[in-house]
C-alpha cells in the first residue's frame, strides 16, 4: 500500500515542475517566478527538516525575484512576510 504523503510528494513535484519551466520560459514575468515560491512552500509541509530549510531559501529567491520584478504584488510580498 501507498503512503498518501508519498503521492502529495509526487504531485507536488509535478507542479514545482510546470512552474519552474514557466519562469524559465518567462523570465520577466513575476506571478511565474512567485508560482515558484508557492510550489516550494506547499511542499515544504510534507518535507523533512533538511529539505525544509533548502526548499525555503529557494522559497526567498523567488519571492526575491517576483517582488523586484512587481513591487506592487500584494502576494509575493504575504509571501514574503513570515520570510523577513
């Protein structure tokens, strides 16, 4: 039998996936560089404490980059809050 967190891992690899290569494809586009930032964060609930800590500095860089991309982006910078 299949664990449920390992499925919830799976499909959340498949989405951190699809916005990854949105911010690829779409470098100047802020809300494809935060998708990023809320793929890394809703992973991070199922992670271990190491990925944890990795997934939130990539977490950080792209809430970086979303918010100097769209100063005025009322989610990346909620994202961004407990960030600071």
């Amino acid at each position: 039998m299949q664990r449920p967190w390992r499925n919830q891992l799976r499909l959340s690899n498949i989405g951190k996936d699809y916005a990854l290569r949105a911010a690829e494809l779409a470098p100047n586009d802020a809300e494809a560089h935060l998708s990023v930032a809320i793929s890394y964060v809703k992973m991070s609930l199922i992670l271990g404490s190491r990925e944890k800590m990795e997934a939130s500095r990539k977490v950080k860089a792209a809430v970086d980059r979303a918010i100097s991309l769209d100063p005025h982006n009322d989610l990346a910078w909620h994202v961004f809050g407990p960030l600071a």
